[in-house]
C-alpha cells in the first residue's frame, strides 16, 4: 500500500509539473514557443517590432525588449536583424553615437519615419546592458564597445543629479526638468541594469543609481503600491506627479496612477536575486501582495492616494506579478491564481489574452522566462542563461 501511495503521489506531481509548464509556454531547454509566436506576431522580416492595433508604429522599447528575449532564446539571426533595423532607422546607423528615436511610425504625409525623436531613457538603458550581456555570452566584443559606447551617451545626456538625492535617471533628454521638480518613472530602473552598467564603467553613475532606486520606489509609493510617474521636489522626496509634457498619459485628475507603467516595478523587483535590494524594494510594495489574497486579478489602476480601481487588469498584469509574488513568504496560493488565469487566457496562437495584446506579450515573456528558467540574474546583474547551462 505504501508503495502505492508513493506512486500516485509522483503521479500527481508529475502532473502539476507538467500543468505549470504549459502555464507557462514550455520548459527550460526547450524551444522557447511564447517567443516563436510573439516573432510571427508582432516582428516584421526587417526586425522592425511593430504593434499591429497602435497604427502599426514601433518604439525603441520594443526593439529593446526583443532584442533582450533574442539573446535569451540563444536567437542569434534574430538579434542582428533587430538590431540592424534599429540602428538604421532610429539612431541614424549607430547607437554608439545617437541615442535612439523613441518612436517610429506613418506620418500624415504618408511616409514612415521616427516620428519622435526625443529618446526614451528606458529603452536606452535595456539596449546598453543587452548588448553588453550579448557581448559577454556570444564572445562578440562588437556588441560589447557598442552597449558601452551607448551607456555613455546616456550617462551624459539622460542621468541628472537631483539636489539634496544624488545622481539619477531622467526618462529622456527633453521634457522632464521643470526648474525646481524633475518627473521620474520608477519602472525606467530596473535594479538590475544598473548594477550591471556599474561593473563595465565603474567612473559611471550607475551603482549610485542602484543604490538609491528602492529609497525612490518607497518614497514615491502609497499604500505600497507602485506609481508610473512621480515628482522629484527638493526637501519634499518623491510623490506622485502632476503630469506634463511627455508624461501626461493615463491620468486621472491630473496625477500619475499605478498602472501599465508601474506593473513592471512589481517585475523587476521579483526578478532580482536575494539581497539587499530586493528586500529593500519589496518592503517598499506590499501593497499588490496584500490585495492579491483576497482578490483574483490586479487591478488596472491604483489611485495616487493608493487605492485600487475596481476594472481588473490584463493577463499581463497577472503574468508580470508571479515573480513578484514568488518573492513574498504566505502568497502562494495568490501567486497560484495568477498561473491559472495565464493558463486560462493562452490561446491557440500560443499568445495571451483573447486580444492577444502586444504589451501584455512583451510582460509575459520578461515573467514567462524567468519562471522557466531560461535566464536568471545573479548578484552583480549578470544574465545567466538557459543554453549556457
């Protein structure tokens, strides 16, 4: 009997092995099915990364997150077509020497060209570290000198030392200095990159960075939740902004929300590995954890009081928070839930959600992949990746 009962114990987790792997698009050392189907979607022949409900139009941040999922996937051909059409067409042939276009699309006169060319910080910082992680584990020095040539266009043209704070990332060149307040995005600051730039230019202001993104994130949080913009005011710390300029999007009277740009905070703090940081950042944001027991999906908006919306979020909110939750001790059956509802809306494209939403894609790769263990972050921010173990 006893051996029985062992039996169909290895049985039941077999199963939940399998079921958890399928909630996910696969396993490690597998083909990588999330990243082929997000290929066929959303990344033209040219490597030009496209979103097929935005007017067709491309961001530097798009090509910078697959440029990140192609070296993940040991993806090689994938990662020089979309670099080369991202050089080309957003940064004038070099991203050594031009900080790249933040948006690219159909003017009215019918032609398609960079229709911004204001630069947006967190694309710039994902290309840096990408090219110099692909520099590393392909043995390419090229990309090596181009992400380092690139991080320090950014250091000079796209770090700022706030009064009485230290030095820190705008989101871009224009448009985020208002005199005596500076407007800063929490989810531009992935620990992580960081930490990583800081090991490749030492004399560069990017451990300092580091070091002050989890007192960012508490300061400018309410009730533990992420913000996506907040407001730099020296002797005040962060708050919430009043948005202006390029950051007026998804208001509500006037102030920043917790939403589509915060849930990535939520992302790269459970990314991280155990350390200083990530406890720091996750006592920062208990706020998405504690709702989450006693709620079935994040919410679409938290108020700049802190309060959450009642309209439930995408399925790439939920994707985005499974690291996250996994982070925190007595969530499991939380972070459960979101496993389930992934699985219940991955359709037979193999993408999320019945409108297979080009944004919830991108976070369910960043989640998807690192649940798989196709990569991981070690202490000092170094990818590690699947294939090369």
């Amino acid at each position: 009997m006893r051996k029985k009962a062992l039996r169909s114990r290895g049985k039941r987790l077999l199963a939940l092995c399998v079921a958890l792997c399928a909630m996910t698009s696969g396993c490690r050392g597998s083909q990588w099915p999330l990243w082929h189907a997000y290929q066929g979607r959303f990344i033209d022949a040219q490597g030009r990364v496209f979103d097929p409900v935005g007017d067709q139009r491309s961001t530097s941040e798009g090509e910078a997150y697959a440029l990140f999922f192609a070296l993940v996937a040991n993806d090689r051909t994938s990662f020089d077509r979309i670099l080369g059409w991202t050089q080309a067409n957003l940064a004038q042939g070099d991203l050594g020497t031009h900080l790249p276009a933040w948006l690219w699309g159909k003017a009215a006169d019918g032609s398609w060209k960079a229709l911004d060319a204001n630069p947006a910080s967190d694309a710039d910082v994902w290309l840096a570290y990408t090219l110099e992680e692909a520099g590393r584990l392909w043995k390419a020095p090229a990309y090596t000198s181009l992400g380092q040539r690139l991080a320090a266009q950014v250091a000079q043209k796209e770090v700022v030392d706030l009064p009485g704070f230290g030095p820190m990332l705008l989101p871009g060149p224009v448009g985020f200095a208002h005199g005596k307040s500076w407007t800063l995005n929490p989810s531009y600051l992935p620990v992580f990159v960081f930490e990583r730039l800081a090991r490749a230019d030492a004399a560069g202001p990017w451990r300092a960075i580091a070091d002050r993104i989890p007192l960012l994130v508490r300061q400018s949080a309410r009730h533990g939740f992420a913000m996506d913009w907040v407001e730099y005011l020296p002797g005040d710390g962060f708050a919430p902004a009043t948005l202006r300029g390029p950051a007026a999007v998804n208001q509500q009277n006037g102030a920043s929300v917790g939403s589509y740009d915060a849930i990535r905070v939520y992302l790269w703090a459970g990314m991280l590995p155990e350390g200083a940081a990530r406890k720091a950042l996750l006592d920062a944001l208990p706020g998405m954890s504690i709702y989450l027991t006693t709620h079935d999906a994040p919410p679409e908006k938290v108020s700049a009081d802190g309060v959450p919306g009642e309209q439930s979020g995408p399925v790439g909110f939920s994707a985005a928070l499974v690291p996250y939750l996994r982070a925190f001790s007595g969530v499991s059956k939380a972070s459960a839930k979101q496993l389930i509802r992934m699985k219940s809306e991955l359709n037979s494209s193999g993408l999320y959600g019945k409108n297979q939403a080009y944004y919830d894609q991108n976070l369910a790769l960043f989640a998807a992949g690192f649940m798989e263990d196709r990569f991981t972050l070690g202490p000092g921010g170094e990818l590690r990746v699947g294939w090369k173990h």
